[in-house]
C-alpha cells in the first residue's frame, strides 16, 4: 500500500506539471532513462530428497534431463546460471519493479516431476558405486577384523538405502531457488560483481501475473534517477489501436548494453499497439530481444502504460506487455 499511495501521488505532481504536447523520442528517453536498471541473477536450485540428502542443479529440460547435479552446494555455486532483465524504480526507497520470471526464474512443474523420477536412477546409481568401492575395501583389508568390520557396516547401511528407494515418495521433496541479484544503473561502469548494486527480493504478484519487486539493500534510489508513475487512475483509459509507446529497456543484457567506453546503456525502441487491450496484456509493435523482460513501456507522456514480459514466437517485432491495471491491483494487493 505504500509504494501505491507513492505512486498515487507522483501521478498528481506529474499531472499538473507534465508537458502538454506529446514527447519524441529523445526527450522520452532523457526523462525516464536514469530509473531504468540492468538486472542481473546469478542462481540454482536445490531439491531436498525424502531422505533428507540435499542435491544441487542449475536447470531441467523438458525431457527431464538435469544440468550440473551435484551434492555440493559450494560447486552449485560456481557454476550456477547467471540471467539478465531490465527493471525500473517505483519508489524513492529502492523498491524496482520487474516480470517474476527475471527475478525467480522457476523450473517447470512438469518438468521437475520428471527430474524426480529421474533422480531415483541417479541416486540408486551412487549408492550401488558406493557399495561397490566397500566391496572392494573390504576384501583389500583381508586380515584385519575390525576394520573389515567397520567397512561391513557401512556396506549393510547403504545397502538398505539401495533397497528403500524405489518407495520413496518424491512428490515429497522441496525444490529451492537460490539466487543473488544486483542492478546495474544506466551508463554505469561496471567491471565486476563488487561495482553492482546488491538487492533482495521482495514481492510477487498473485494469479500467475508476471510482476516482482525488488529492493535495493541499502534502500535509497539514487537521487538523480526518474522513478515511474502510472496515470491518474480516472484518466487510465485504454490504449487505442495504433497508439505509439516507447520500451527502455537492456536488450541481451551485456552484450548489447556495454559501450565502448565501458559504460552498460539501455536502448530505447518505440512501436504501436496493434491489438485491443483484454485488460490481461497488451500486444505491440515494439521489438525486443532476451534481457528486456521487465522493460517499463511508457506513452508519449512518459507516463507507465505497461512492463514488458513475453514474445511473440517466431518474431522479435511484437511482444506482450502487462497492463498498467494489473500494475495497480499488485501494488494495492501488496
């Protein structure tokens, strides 16, 4: 309620003193460029067993198939993914707002079911390599009774662990997300993680809408970066067919951001509505690439009409975003 009641009140000092005539690009992007923020996610996942053994992944394909499973936290760690998404300011506190799927990426349902089914092969493979090297140790310390003795039991343990897999109940286990995040400001020089701005999460939108908020730790916005307002909600009618609007946002993170002087830069692009509004998402013509999840889209105002989410399969030139209504629900629900 207080990023709400914020937002509120920015829109009623943007109202009275917001330009009169529609805004080109350039002055668009000079008024609200600064409160745009590269995200960056370094993260992997963890599934606590029946057992109570923890493992380690970075992702599950659609058939089920992990990427770097491991039981060590530390080697998760070191080779755990790093995504990137845009993300702007809505408060003066450090509050940003960005789609879900940027700030906790999450693993399929589906997906995770068979990654269980497939962990039961795995674990029934570690336990049999292991009562295969007790084997052979126990039969090396031919001759000495107490340490075969030792090794006997620890051979009878996993044995029992081999034979209780199979009715293990996976459903379960407990898939966790770990993941540190930090921003990037626009036109900052960044060299490594200690010049980005560590943040933590903090809310998610209800009913599958695609929105977060993260805050930054030292909970300050710097002074001179444009936070975003919404419309007067009496004056938020819908986008009409054609209307122009405009994306800042970090296209392909890095690799398009990073300027030749070493600063990272946002890139602005701008489009059409090209389909009526059903009060769920917006379709426009603007086109986007993986890192602009997250993008504030603006009006000729400069004023939040929408946040980027999705694509279009098979095209970069019409993308979804979500409208400036479910914006407003998620910062009153929150």
């Amino acid at each position: 309620m207080k990023i709400f009641s914020y937002l509120f009140a920015a829109v009623v000092v943007t109202a009275i003193t917001a330009c009169s005539r529609p805004l080109n690009s350039e002055e668009i992007y000079q008024k609200v460029a600064s409160g745009v923020v590269l995200i960056v996610n370094d993260y992997y996942y963890s599934v606590t067993l029946p057992t109570g053994e923890e493992l380690y992944f970075t992702d599950v394909d659609d058939e089920g198939r992990v990427s770097g499973l491991t039981d060590d936290a530390g080697e998760a760690y070191a080779h755990s993914n790093v995504a990137t998404g845009t993300g702007f300011f809505i408060t003066t506190d450090g509050q940003i707002m960005t789609n879900h799927h940027v700030a906790r990426p999450e693993v399929s349902e589906s997906n995770v079911k068979l990654f269980l089914r497939g962990v039961k092969k795995v674990i029934k493979s570690s336990y049999q390599e292991r009562i295969n090297e007790l084997t052979r140790q126990f039969h090396a310390y031919a001759g000495q009774d107490a340490m075969q003795a030792q090794i006997y039991q620890r051979y009878q343990a996993y044995q029992r662990a081999l034979e209780s897999v199979d009715d293990m109940d996976m459903s379960e286990s407990d898939i966790h997300i770990h993941s540190k995040l930090y921003v990037v400001y626009n036109n900052q020089h960044v060299l490594s993680y200690d010049d980005m701005a560590p943040c933590d999460f903090v809310a998610v939108a209800n009913d599958g809408v695609d929105l977060a908020i993260i805050q930054l730790d030292d909970g300050t916005t710097p002074e001179d970066a444009h936070v975003f307002s919404l419309r007067d909600e009496a004056a938020d009618k819908p986008l009409t067919l054609d209307q122009k609007l405009y994306m800042i946002g970090f296209n392909r993170g890095f690799t398009i951001g990073k300027t030749s002087s070493g600063e990272v830069q946002s890139q602005i692009y701008s489009g059409n509505v090209t389909q009526r509004g059903d009060g769920e998402s917006i379709l426009y013509s603007i086109p986007s690439l993986h890192g602009s999840s997250g993008s504030p889209v603006v009006n000729e105002y400069g004023f939040l009409v929408a946040v980027n989410y999705a694509g279009y399969d098979g095209t970069q030139g019409f993308n979804y975003g979500i409208p400036s209504k479910k914006i407003r629900q998620f910062l009153q629900e929150y």
